[in-house]
C-alpha cells in the first residue's frame, strides 16, 4: 500500500495505483476525456493535469503512479491552468454546435467547458473541417466535433477485439477513421456511442429522436442472450426512444451488444400487434379480450372434452419471463396435460428427467476473468454471446488458454490456443478422443460409464493438445455453447464433457441461448417433473388439437422451422400470444393475442449464471396489449383453474422462488444420473450445420431495422470448404439449390475454411432457409 | 515499414488495395497499416509523377537557396508544389528537414536518391538526366 | 573537419568508410580490448562515467548514468537503439558519421550491448538519407562477416546483433519513445513516460536509446580512457563535439571541436559569415534550441553549461546563423510551419497549438498582425509548454518564445506597419542559392 495526500486528504491505494484512481477514491473529480478505465491508458487529452509536489511541471492524474507520500493537487492554481489551457486547446477547432448536436446535455465537452472553458475564443482563425465517415446504420458520424482522444480506436482494439478504426495522419490533420470504406461491424460498436466524450459519435436511430434531458431514464433488463445485460431504457412521451447500459460489474460491466442496445427500434415498429383478434371464417376481425379469451377458454375445454388433455400443449419461447413461463406451464398442466416446453431449437431431450437440476453456466460470470484454461464445445461463441465473449478476451491477455471444439469456425477476435474442427456427428467423437487424451495426461482413468466411449477412439493431435491445456491449467472451465446443446447428440456431448471437467477437476456449464434458458427450467417450462408430457421436438412433429403459443414464431424459433409451423397449422385450435404480427401466425392461429415486450411489463429472467434480475414497466402498454402473465392469470381463472388465481407478480415469484426471492443453488445443476455412452455412427452424406444469425435470434430483434440492415444480418449463404465445394463441383459465388426432406432454399455457395469437411454451414431462423425444416442433418446441394 | 516502403517503390505510390494486400500478408487490421502509410509523408497515398523530386525549404536550408530552388524547378517544370506535370514525369513536394542542411539545397529524388549545392546548373543537369 | 576530431578525423570522405581503414585508423582495437581481457561491464561504464559524456542527441543527459539505469539481472531480451533519425532543422551530423564512419557506431553499439547485457540493437535511420540506410547495411554485412557482430563475437560467448531500420519522412520518430513505436512497425507517436524506455522500451523490454554521435564516442573512450576524452573538452563537458554549421556562413558544414571552443572560432572554421556581413541572430543548438542574438553568441564558448547558460540549448549542436539580411518573423514562420507539420497529433496542446502558433506568425509576416498577437504567441506558448507528452510541445514554443524575445522589435514593426523591416530585395539576395 502507498500513502498519498490529495487536497489535503490522506488515504491508502495498492501499489501501482495512479493519482486517477486515487483521486477516485477519495472523491475528487479530476477532469478527463481520453481517460476510461476499462481501456488502455493514453494520455493524450491533457485535460487531467494535476500539481504534483516535487514535480516541475503538471503532470496527467491518469498516467502517473502513485509514488509513496505523494502530495497531489487537483484544483490548485497551477492544476486549474494547465487544465484551463487543454481546454482553450480543445476548443479552438470545436465547431461549438451544440444547439444542433445530439450529445448535448450529456456532452463530457460541454460540461466541462462550463467550468474551464472561456467565454470567448481568442482563435480566430479558420477552423479545422473533418469529413463525416459512413460506420454503417449504427454509428453516426460529425467528426469535426471529435478531439482525438483514441477511445473508440482503443475500445475496437482492446474490447472488441479487432482494430475497426485508428487515428490516420498526423498533427493537426490526424482523423479518426475506419479503413477506407470500411464500417465499423463488430457486434459491440455501440460501445463507441458511449465512450465518446463529444458529439462526434452518436446513434443513428437515435438521431434527432430527443434532448437527453427530455427523456426519464428507467432500469430494465436485455431481454436477448442468456447474459442479461442492464439497461437503462431512456423514454419520452411514453416511447422508448433509447437503451443505454446501466453498469452492472458482475454482468455487463459498462457495456452493452448492439443487439441490447438497437433492438427497441422494433417496440415501435409497424408489426405491433395492438388489439385482440380472432379468425372468422377465415377472415380476421379485432376484437375485444373478453371475447378473444372466451373463444379460447372454449376452444381448450372443448379439446380436451374432446381429445383429453394431452391434445393440448404450449410451446414458450425462451426469452419470455419466468412468470410468463411459470403460467404457461401451470395453466397446460392445470388442464391436465404435460405437454409444455421452452427449448424451442433442442432436438435430443435423453437427458430429460436425468439431470440433477437446471443446466447453467457452472461458475459466476465475474469469474470468468479469473479461469485460466477453457474449452468450448459447438459455439458460435462471439455473435451468440458477445458480452460472454469480452469477458474471455480480457481473460486472455491475463493468460486465459481457449480451445475450442467446433464444427465450424468464426474469427472470435480472440487468440484460439487450439481449435478443433470436427463434423457435426463427428463432435463426440472429438470429446470422447480428448477426453482419452486427459484420463492418458493424468494416468487416472474415467468413470466406468465411460470405458466403452473411450476404447475405440483415436486421439489426433489437436486432441491431445486441448487435453494437455486442460490438464494444465488451475482454474479450467468447460461450456458448452447453443449448437451442442442443439445437437442431435446433446446428451452424449453434455455427459462426455463434463466427464472431461471432472478428470481436469474444472468447472462445467452450458452457455445458454436465451435469456431464461436458465428460468425456464426453474419455471417448470419442460415437460417432465409433476406431469410429463411432450417435447417441443415432439410437439412439432406430429401435431395436437390445440397450442399455445407464447412469444414463438415457429418457422423461426424451432428447430423444424417452416414444417414446426406446418404441423402446428394443422391444429383445430392456434393461439399466440405474441407483441407482433406476422405473416405466418396469421396463416396458422385462430387467436392473436397482443402480448406486451419486456418494455411494457414486469417480468424476470435468469441469466447463465442463475442471477434473477427482475424488472418493471418502463412505458405504457402499446395500444390494447397487455401483460402475459396478466392474460394467462385471466385465462386460467375463465378456465377454473385454481393455480393462476394470484394477485400480482409478486406471487408468481413467489411460487417460483419461494418468499425471499432468490435462485435456490442447489436447483442448478449440470449433473446428470449415470447411465452407459455408446458413440453414435459418424454421418456419412453432406451434412448441415447451422447457426442462428445473431440478429434473427428472437422476434424482436428480427423487427429491428437498423440492426437488420448491418453486416451481420446479410442473406445466409451455403459456407463450405474450398474441397467440399470441389467435391461438389461448386465454385464460391454460384447460386446453389440446398435440399432437404422437406423443402429447398437457393443461396449463394461462398468459401469458407472453417467450415468442416463435408459440411454445408447455413445459417437458420431466416425466412431464406425455414424451407429446410431441421438445423441439423443430411441436406444435398446442387449446382444452379 | 519495410513492407510499405518495398510495395510503394514497385507500385509507385499506395492505392488502398495495395495497403490492403500489405496488411493481409502482415496479418494486420488494414487501418493499422493505413495509420502508418498516412503517417509517414514519404509514402503517397495518391499517384506521383515516375520522379517524385522533394526540396527542402526548412530554415537552414532557405537561408542558402532552398526557396529559390524550389522556385526555379516550379518555373523549369511548370508546376507548383504537390503538382505532377502533364506528362506524368515529374512530382514536386515541398520537403522537410533531411538532415543534410550543410548540403543546401538539397533535393530528394524518389525518396531515396539526394542531390546536394543544387545550383540551377545542376537543377538543369538533374533534370535532363532524369527525363532520360 | 579538424584533426583534433575523433569521430571524423583523418576521414577523406567517401573512401574510407570501409571495415579495413577503419581497422586501420584502430578501429574496433577498444572491443578486441574488451574481449580479450574480459573487462566487466561495470569497468566499461565506469570509464564512460569518468569521460563526462553527455548524449549527443539534444538532451544532454550523461551516458554513463543512462547506462547504469538498464536493470542487470532482467531475465529475457534487452534492446539497444541508435537514434540516427537526425531531422531536427539544422543538423546534419549523424549522417557524415555513418556516411564516413559508420564502424565506429558499429563498434559503439557492441561494447555497450556488452556492458548493458543487450542481445539486439537497432539503429533508426533518418528516412531521407536512403543512401546511407544502404551503406550501414553495407558495413554491417562487414562486420558480421569479420565475427565482429552475431553470434560469438571474436571467438567470445558474447552474442549481439545489429540491425539498421529507416524512418520514412517522420521528425517526430526522433523522440525515443516515438522511434521505439516506429521499430516496432507503427507510427511513430511518443509513449507517455514513465514507464521509462530503461524498464519498458522496444517491445515492452529494457531498452537504452543513444545518439550516433554518443556511440561514435565510446571507442575512444574505451580506447584510450575516460580521462582521456574528458580532457579533450572541459569539466561535466567532456570531449570533443561535431558541430554542423548551416545558414549564412561561407563554408557550412561539420566541425568536430572541444566543447568548450569559442563560437568565435567555430565561425571562423566555417569560413565566417558570407560576403562579409553582419551576424544577426543563431540558433546554437537545432531548430528547436532558443535563438540567440549575434552579440550574445560572440560570447559564448560551444559546450553545454555556457550555451545553457546564455539562454539556450547545446541541443543536437547544430548551428544555423542568420546574417543582417534575415527577416525573423519569415524565419520563425517557416520554423513553425515544420513543428505544425510534424507534430504527431497525438496530444491535445500540440496538436492544436503548433497550428495556431503557426497561424499567428503566418498573419503577422503576411501584414494581418493585430497589436496583441505577441501577448496571445506567449500565452500560447505558455499553455503548450510542459503539458505535452513529448518535448515537441517545447520545441515549437522555445523559438516562437525566444524569436518574440529577443527580436520583438522586428515583430512589432511587422504589425505596425504590414511589412517587412529588412527589404524584401535584400532578404533576397541574402538568402538566395549559396555554394561554397
């Protein structure tokens, strides 16, 4: 510890402090722009000049370490003009326009100028014009308005892992830019929204949409990946008119995914469903929610007069609420039937009813910074997860070791110390080689479960080299990401990997999709437990006299896409409840039920590491569209159905998570029952693989414009390898026709060397590819 | 550096292409590259005539001729600083300091060759070779 | 060049840069020395701390102590760098020495890669002397096919290797820190210090950074002895010094002379002032160096503590002297419009500042001046200094402070009456192409 006296006041700082954070500590403000601390120190602003005894000149607080019985002053005469004179610096060539400049009011420029800016310029020559660069739909861009302070360049580099921008030229000509051309497409960019000090980044769908001090700012949660990132949902008049991240260390840290950030462009879009409506005939007609719901109550109680309760089932998607959840469950069981579920894009349930709890991650988020050996095992790790994804990067200039087990590869931004690329039926297989490689490295042997799996397998030498980093490390985790879980041998790939965690003595996880992945298990959402039913696999494959659906759009959503929706159309009774419209619920449901997002309803969700974060309204609900629990409370009282009798949402927590509201540890538990592995037979013909694009993962963000019209979101082509192509006869850039049992899409084929041997990657949940039904299989390509 | 240096005396100048083939063969962001290309003025970003002839107008150099230099090959050639002639031959920079003030004037031709005491005689024999 | 020089002495120009002459002229006998009585590095930088050395570069900062600071027992890779990024206006010193010399800085960077455990050195070269980027390749090449660099130096466990790196048009690289990003393949912006290139320089790794010249100087020191280089100059000023003579004298050029020589004299050795007129004002130590005026110069004898002494800086010893026919305001124009140019745009004084300085005087010289614009240059001046990262900031503002200083006058007529007080056709003939 140093001692150290700033204005006056004494305190303590660990070694290798600097005055910043000392300043910090003790509550003195020292002004700053370049300074952020999370990014790399740079500076060169200059506004942070401090007095420092002994020192001739100022010297800046954010880069100089606390020495010990250091005085420090921060708004001595000597201080105050040092900073007095960067900031005459910084103005001379700021165009001054705040009047017309969006980050007025929360301009870190303007407010400091009022305390060290002058009242009048002594520069009176001409000022600097720096043309505006086009970053893509999120970023806008006034770069004469910018100081230079390199944050966004730092946090591209140092955050999201690729440099996107740098400071070009130099001197009084230096400019902020990305290459030529170039957009800034990380899935992280509107970080750099944030980090700029001035007005010379800001939102695009935000521009000109408010004043910062017109709108409340109101606390909400992401209702996207199984993260749960903070936010502070910014609203006027009753709109929400912008997200911001609301700091959370153990979650999101400051940050937030563009995905968090741009989606509430859909809460206010054209395809909200406002009113109850009903299909008549064949014609759709709005009506009033007494009538909506009786025509539903009716149309259930007939059903299972009819058929029993086991024709009735309802599929829940994963991002809905754990209340939403809690009733959808309690109501289909409260009829009778079992058939519930939430794991829309899950084909293999063999673990159902042997798993000792809800599958989670294993470990707190905040300790990922802390691992230092981790494999990941089917994940498209940075698009599904890209807040998960800069923790691992952090990690990794701490001396993280990352290996992967993948069937296709991505650039993850961050360095892969190994990575193996195995066909999606080859995946065990790859885990059972590595798990081999461990038991070999440690001369101990598996659990006797496991001695069948292990006997036949040869160990390649990326396996023996992901074994040998796990064997190594002191902190080890294991995760696996949303394709393993989607796998048609996910309870192989689950069982083999965690017997990898145990030999390693590591800790084990399942990343999760969605962002009550977690909640819904503890919701009750699956159908085993008090009554057992169908799975959503089963519930769309051969179909039930009446669904439920609650917030899915099944040609998306599930793993069966256009044949999910297919099955479910041929019900006698459809009715979703759901915030939008769409084409094909229109086609298929009987009732449509305005359903209220996460903006206009309380609601909960538990993230990855089973942290419950609840949250409230932050706005009206939009027209006539109402809260789900609210309607499925209604429902099940017109129902008679005495689980859903409550008075508020309160009390459905309350029957989740007992009176002191909080995730009971022992319900989150990736173990599984022992019970013998034999390996699957590797698939011979050319097989699918496919990943679900980061913005058509639920139906809001698929709603998000600005989001749509990014990079990330560009019509999924036919990824193979360079030999795959050739064995196909392709050549990168032809159209191709991709064929299934059930139904064809035609994409254009591209090159792609991370894809594995044999595969074809095409992405899913994208009207282009719900023609093809099943994310996983066998699939023909052929030339066009 | 090196790799800038080398693409630009086979290219000529650097096209963005040209910087975006260099940060690929390096394995670096392309405006990690760009920075270093805009930020190095001896390497061009925009064509330049086949001799690019650089004089130094520095102080040092000004107080033995280096402004009249300058002025004389803008007469001889027709063009200011930063101009190329219509033929393409010729590309005039005004320089900085190169570290040869006791050589006043000096000239920089294509970077790499110097020309030092460039009397207008030898301005005019310097350019006639170079037309060859 | 003197014979009394021990950089450039006996040199005759372009042809004796070769391994053979310079072994000829004793070259690399201080490192046979070494080897050959495994002399312990802190011998070696004790006699650089007896020989007064003070780093050639601009600084001043003495050798033998920057050496001391390198940490002995680091496990891993220490570097060494030259600095012959010599771009400052008005030195040209560093070129003559690796155009003429060039196994002397060779020799150099091996015996202090010895005594400060450096496996690696780097010597950055001045981009716009291509030329003799090529030659120091040459000569290396040399070297190392003589055992003399590389591995097992002359038979001896002891390993270095030496590699020349160019700068591509770039003042600022000159700055240490600055030309540690630039080897390393970026641009060249300063690093903020501390940390120190000593504990974190190239790649992140101990690193000492030197002059040319400073190198060129220890072969004799080693050679012959500390005391006696020191005795070549005089007390906390040992040696001899080159000095490159530039602007309005008969016969500029490089001059190796005693620090502590009379100005007089080295004028004199530069031929005097051309065409017999009237010394005005020099800069006595590079571009950046405060000018002075003739009178006071006159004064002075050329060595650290008496140039410092009058108001300015020894600085990199380059000496660019102004007669009668100089407009001063026109000089500091063009100085200005250099450090606005090169300023690497990294920190917010400089960046902003060397343009409005460079603004202010360009009005002043064009006949827009206003009656406070010498207020607002010192004002300006004043918020840049000492608030940058690098010394640039200070470089821009000392001529602008010094010229303002000691030639207000001229300034204030420049404002008052919207033209120059030397003739335009005198400035003219003063200044136009002069080869000796």
């Amino acid at each position: 510890m140093l001692d150290i006296e700033i204005d006056g006041k004494q305190l303590q700082v660990a070694d290798g402090s600097t005055v910043m954070e000392a300043a910090t500590q003790v509550g003195a403000y020292v002004p700053h722009f370049c300074y952020h601390k999370k990014l790399s120190i740079a500076a060169n602003c200059r506004m942070c000049l401090v007095q420092v005894e002994k020192a001739p000149k100022p010297l800046p607080a954010c880069a100089t370490p606390v020495t010990n019985g250091m005085k420090v002053w921060t708004h001595s005469e000597q201080a105050v003009k040092a900073q007095k004179g960067v900031m005459e610096f910084l103005l001379i060539n700021h165009p001054l326009d705040c009047p017309i400049c969006d980050q007025g009011g929360e301009c870190q420029l303007q407010d400091l100028s009022v305390g060290y800016g002058g009242a009048q310029s002594r520069y009176e020559e001409e000022k600097r014009v720096v043309s505006n660069k086009d970053l893509g739909p999120l970023v806008s861009t006034d770069m004469t308005r910018c100081i230079n302070c390199t944050r966004c360049v730092r946090f591209t580099s140092e955050i999201a892992g690729l440099m996107e921008l740098g400071q070009a030229f130099r001197g009084e000509h230096a400019e902020i830019m990305p290459f030529v051309e170039k957009t800034v497409d990380t899935e992280l960019s509107g970080n750099i929204i944030d980090l700029c000090p001035v007005g010379a980044l800001t939102s695009k769908p935000f521009r000109f949409a408010a004043r910062a001090w017109e709108m409340s700012r109101r606390k909400s949660v992401s209702p996207h990946d199984s993260l749960g990132s903070n936010l502070v949902v910014q609203v006027k008049h009753d709109t929400v008119k912008r997200v911001l991240p609301l700091e959370n260390e153990e979650v999101n840290e400051c940050w937030l995914s563009d995905k968090d950030r741009f989606s509430y462009e859909a809460l206010n879009g054209p395809d909200r469903l406002t009113a109850p409506m009903v299909k008549q005939g064949g014609t759709w007609i709005e009506t009033d929610w007494s009538t909506a719901l009786e025509y539903v109550a009716n149309g259930l109680k007939g059903v299972v007069a009819e058929h029993g309760a086991d024709a009735i089932g309802a599929l829940a998607s994963p991002h809905s609420t754990v209340e939403e959840l809690f009733l959808t469950q309690a109501l289909v069981r409260g009829l009778g039937s079992g058939n519930v579920d939430f794991r829309l894009r899950q084909i293999d349930f063999s673990l159902d009813g042997k798993m000792a709890g809800a599958p989670w991650l294993g470990m707190p988020v905040a300790d990922i910074g802390r691992l230092d050996r981790l494999l990941i095992v089917g994940s498209f790790f940075r698009k599904d997860h890209p807040l998960i994804a800069q923790r691992v990067r952090q990690a990794v200039k701490r001396g993280l070791k990352v290996s992967a087990v993948n069937p296709a590869f991505d650039d993850w931004q961050l360095p892969v110390a190994n990575a193996l690329c195995a066909s999606p039926s080859g995946i065990p297989g790859a885990l059972a080689a590595i798990l081999k490689a461990v038991v070999e490295d440690k001369g101990t042997q598996t659990s006797p479960e496991f001695v069948d799996v292990i006997g036949g397998v040869v160990v390649d030498e990326t396996a023996r080299a992901i074994a040998g980093s796990l064997a190594s490390g002191r902190r080890v985790a294991i995760w696996l990401g949303n394709f393993a879980v989607q796998h048609a041998q996910a309870g192989q790939i689950h069982r083999i990997a965690q017997e990898i965690s145990r030999v390693t003595g590591g800790s084990f996880g399942v990343i999760g999709e969605a962002a009550n992945s977690v909640g819904g298990y503890l919701a009750g959402a699956v159908p085993f437990g008090k009554i057992s039913g169908r799975n959503a696999s089963e519930m769309t494959s051969s179909a039930l006299k009446a669904y439920l659906l609650v917030n899915v759009e099944p040609e998306f959503d599930c793993a069966a896409g256009a044949s999910a929706a297919g099955i479910i159309g041929k019900a006698d009774m459809v009715a979703v409840f759901s915030a939008f419209k769409s084409e094909s619920a229109l086609g298929f449901a009987d009732v449509l039920l305005p359903v209220s997002p996460f903006t206009e309803a309380p609601g909960t969700f538990v993230n990855c590491e089973g942290r419950a974060q609840s949250f409230y309204p932050v706005v009206k609900c939009l027209g006539d569209s109402r809260p789900a629990w609210k309607v499925l409370k209604v429902l099940g009282e017109m129902l008679g159905l005495n689980e859903l009798t409550i008075d508020s949402i309160e009390d459905v927590r309350k029957q989740i998570f007992g009176k002191e509201f909080v995730v009971d540890s022992s319900k989150l538990d990736n173990s599984v029952l022992s019970e013998i592995v034999v390996l699957g037979s590797v698939g011979a013909g050319l097989q699918r693989i496919a990943d679900v694009p980061i913005y058509f993962a639920d139906s809001i963000v698929r709603r998000a414009p600005s989001l749509q019209a990014t990079r990330d979101s560009s019509e999924p082509a036919a990824r193979m390898s360079r030999t795959t192509l050739a064995s196909l006869g392709v050549e990168a850039g032809q159209k191709v026709r991709v064929s299934t049992g059930s139904g064809q899409a035609i994409v254009l084929a591209t090159e792609d060397e991370g894809v594995a041997e044999g595969c074809v990657r095409l992405a899913g949940a994208h009207s282009l590819t719900a023609p093809l039904g099943a994310l996983y299989g066998e699939v023909s390509v052929e030339r066009l | 550096m090196g790799a800038l240096r080398i693409a630009q005396e086979e290219k000529g100048w650097l096209a963005n292409e040209t910087i975006e083939f260099v940060a690929k063969y390096l394995g670096m962001p392309a405006i990690a590259v760009y920075e270093v290309a805009s930020f190095y003025n001896m390497y061009d970003l925009a064509p330049v005539g086949a001799k690019k002839i650089a004089v130094c107008t520095n102080l040092p150099c000004a107080l033995s001729g280096g402004v009249h230099a300058a002025e004389y090959i803008k007469k001889k050639l027709g063009i200011d600083f930063n101009e190329t002639t219509a033929d393409g031959r010729f590309t005039l920079k005004e320089g900085e300091c190169m570290g040869a003030c006791g050589d006043a004037p000096v000239l920089l031709v294509n970077n790499h060759q110097m020309c030092s005491w460039m009397t207008e005689e030898k301005i005019d024999q310097l350019l006639a070779d170079l037309k060859k | 060049m003197t014979v009394q020089g021990i950089i450039l002495s006996d040199l005759d120009g372009d042809r004796t840069w070769r391994l053979a002459d310079y072994v000829k002229r004793g070259g690399y006998e201080a490192l046979k020395k070494i080897i050959a009585e495994k002399i312990p590095a802190d011998q070696i930088i004790g006699e650089v701390k007896k020989s007064a050395l003070r780093g050639r570069g601009g600084a001043g900062f003495p050798t033998g102590l920057k050496w001391s600071f390198m940490p002995r027992a680091f496990p891993g890779a220490k570097y060494l760098a030259c600095n012959s990024d010599e771009g400052e206006p008005g030195t040209f010193k560093d070129r003559d020495i690796l155009r003429y010399n060039p196994h002397t800085v060779i020799e150099g960077m091996i015996i202090a890669g010895y005594a400060m455990g450096c496996e690696r050195g780097y010597n950055y070269i001045h981009g716009e002397i291509f030329e003799v980027y090529e030659r120091f390749e040459e000569a290396l090449q040399e070297a190392r096919d003589a055992g003399l660099l590389g591995q097992g130096i002359l038979g001896s466990d002891f390993s270095f290797e030496l590699y020349a790196h160019h700068g591509y048009g770039a003042y600022i690289c000159g700055e240490e820190t600055a030309l540690l990003e630039s080897i390393e393949g970026k641009k060249g912006q300063p690093r903020f210090k501390p940390p120190f290139p000593a504990s974190f320089g190239l790649y992140g790794k101990p690193t000492t950074i030197n002059n040319t010249e400073t190198f060129a100087s220890i072969p004799f020191i080693i050679r012959e002895g500390g005391d006696a280089f020191l005795a070549l100059g005089k007390p906390n000023n040992g040696g001899t010094k080159l000095f490159s003579v530039s602007g309005h004298v008969n016969k500029p050029g490089n001059y190796e002379i005693p620090l502590g020589t009379p100005f007089s004299t080295l004028l004199e050795m530069a031929g005097g002032m051309r065409a017999g007129r009237k010394l005005k004002a020099v800069i006595p130590g590079g571009s950046s160096a405060p000018v002075l005026p003739g009178s006071v110069m006159m004064d002075c004898t050329m060595d650290y503590d008496s140039i410092s002494k009058a108001g300015s800086m020894l600085g990199s010893g380059a000496v660019i002297v102004m007669d009668e026919t100089t407009c001063m305001v026109k000089a500091l124009e063009r100085l200005s419009y250099f450090y606005f140019e090169e300023s690497c745009g990294q920190c917010t004084p400089c960046r902003e500042g060397t343009g409005w300085l460079y603004r202010v005087v360009h009005r002043i010289e064009n006949g827009l001046g206003r009656p406070d614009d010498l207020d607002l240059l010192n004002s300006v001046t004043a918020n840049i200094m000492g608030r940058t990262i690098c010394a640039l900031g200070d470089a821009a503002s000392m001529p602008v402070q010094s010229f303002v200083k000691h030639f207000g006058d001229e300034f204030a007529f420049h404002i008052e009456h919207k033209k120059c007080l030397v003739p335009k056709d005198v400035q003219h003939e003063g200044s136009k192409i002069y080869v000796a």
